[in-house]
C-alpha cells in the first residue's frame, strides 16, 4: 500500500460515520460541530469517505468556502453519489463531523522535469501540457486512448487522483499555478467510472474544485498520470 492510502486508511478509521440529526445552514453546520467540540471537515475530507457507488443523494457541508470572488456558497459532498458542488450558505443540508486534526499539506509536493511534473505525495508524473493539446478535448475512450498512447505506463488519473490537485484556496483553476497553471478552469476526465450508470464516469472541475459524473460520450479536457518518479 502506497504511504498516502496508509494514512488515508488510518483516518477514516477515527471518522464517526454518524450524520447529526437534522439538516443545518453552513452556520449553523460549523457551529453545531463546534458544540460538540469537533469541526465542520474540509471538501477533501468528506470526499475521501467516498465509497464509489451511487446512492442516496443526501448533501453533507463542508467547511471549504467557494474560492469564487464574491461568492456566497461553501461546498457540499454528495458522499454516496461520489460529488462536489457549490451550494448557498442559507441552504439546510447535513452535517458529519470530525475531531481529527487538520491535514497539513504537504510541503515541496511537486517538482517540474523534463518528462512531466513530478508529485511526491502520490509518487507519481503528471503529464506537462503543451499549448497544442492544453485545449484539446476528448470523450471518456478518445481520453483512454490518448493517455496510452503517451507511452507505457501512462493512463487516465482516478478521480481521487485528479481531486488532489484540487487548491480551494485558487480560482479558475482551482490548482497550484505555478505547476498547472496551464489548467483549463473546466472539467476534466478520471478513470473512475460512475458505479452502477455503466455509460458514467466522473470528472474534475477546476473552476472551483467541484466532482461531477458525465456521460461518456461527452467530451472533456485530459491529465494524464504514470506512476512511479
């Protein structure tokens, strides 16, 4: 097991899987943690309890506010049917919290090479764009295809992958700019496919971070990912 999944692994196991009862505004939300000496967990958090199959559609809050200027929203995770959105603060949704510490990113994660940008947290290369196929858009298999054909080991990101580029502290595109800065702020395609809607899979918006699922015939923008460094 890669050391990311061991810690990933290791908190989940501290998460009381328990909704409070009731559905709260963000406000309300965050203080209701509070009360119970715990927090409001950030998108990323709640979105790695993600158990990859479709469910009921309950929406949880998160306390990731939308980096959009001006915005009003904070995201919210669909945690069965695997997605982000941004959703008004008024709004009343559901509320899971956590007593686990903030995770501390982590520092010098990503280095620029030759051959790609480097992540040391994933222990993996992420493909370096050109100004060519930076705007280029594919379906899910036109995607697939395109990925492989870089050349052995190279293959569509999953969506757990492509989400840790996710920066909700930036806007349009939601990633560390000084390495992909490049990012189209639309979606982009994973390998991870919608659960039980075979025709489904699920793409990165780096507008804002959010998760969707597209029809596979749709077309989307690539990150391709090889592992190993």
């Amino acid at each position: 097991m890669r050391p990311y999944l061991a810690l990933i692994t290791l908190a989940l196991a501290s998460w009381a899987q328990t909704p409070l009862p009731g559905l709260f505004s963000y406000e309300e939300a965050k203080a209701a943690c509070t009360a119970r000496q715990a927090r409001l967990p950030e998108a990323s958090e709640l979105y790695r309890l993600f158990d990859g199959t479709i469910g009921t559609p309950t929406l949880f809050w998160s306390a990731t506010r939308s980096s959009e200027p001006g915005s009003q929203a904070a995201l919210a995770v669909a945690w069965k049917a695997g997605e982000i959105m941004p959703r008004p603060m008024s709004d009343r949704l559901s509320v899971l919290c956590t007593t686990l510490p903030p995770a501390k990113p982590l520092a010098n994660r990503f280095k620029e090479l030759p051959t790609g940008i480097a992540d040391n947290m994933l222990h993996a290369l992420w493909e370096k764009k050109s100004p060519q196929t930076r705007r280029q858009r594919y379906t899910y298999q036109q995607a697939t295809t395109y990925c492989q054909s870089l050349g052995t080991g190279w293959r569509l990101p999953t969506v757990a992958e492509l989400y840790s580029l996710v920066d909700h502290t930036q806007f349009s595109p939601a990633t560390d700019k000084n390495f992909f800065g490049d990012t189209i702020p639309r979606y982009y395609w994973s390998a991870t496919t919608a659960g039980e809607f075979s025709n489904e899979a699920f793409v990165v918006g780096f507008k804002i971070g959010s998760v969707a699922a597209s029809s596979q015939e749709n077309e989307s923008f690539v990150r391709c990912i090889k592992e190993g460094l």
